[in-house]
C-alpha cells in the first residue's frame, strides 16, 4: 500500500528486489513493493533479516513506516 501511495502521488519509489532471508515466503504480488521500501529504508523487516510476510503488523511498526514515509517524500 505504502509503495502505491507514493505512486498515485508521483513519486514513485526506485524499483528493487528484496533481500530477505524469507523472500520465498513473499506473495508474488507483493514481492517488488516489498523491495521498494525495503531499498527505501520504509521498512527494515524483523529480527535475523526476515521479512515476516505472514506475521502481525504492529501500531508501532505501522506509525513507524508512515514516518520514514513522510520523510522521504518531504
């Protein structure tokens, strides 16, 4: 959602592969977001270099996004 965003706002993010020990467990749909705001910085995934496709989002991982979101695009 977060790569579309800034898309649909014309500041597209760079296109990039993730990295994740994980990468396997990404939804082919999702996979090149996931490298977009992973290059970013927007996200850094979890603990031991894992993605968590399939884990919780926090609040705080989710307020935490939005904020390097903001200051990337300001």
């Amino acid at each position: 959602m977060l790569a579309r965003l800034v898309y649909a706002v014309g500041q597209p993010l760079p296109s990039s592969a993730p990295t994740f020990a994980d990468n396997a467990n990404i939804s082919s749909w999702a996979f090149d977001s996931v490298g977009r705001v992973q290059a970013t910085g927007i996200m850094d995934g979890v603990s031991d270099n894992n993605f968590a496709p399939n884990g919780t989002y926090t609040r705080e991982q989710s307020i935490t996004a939005m904020l390097r979101l903001f200051d990337l695009m300001n």
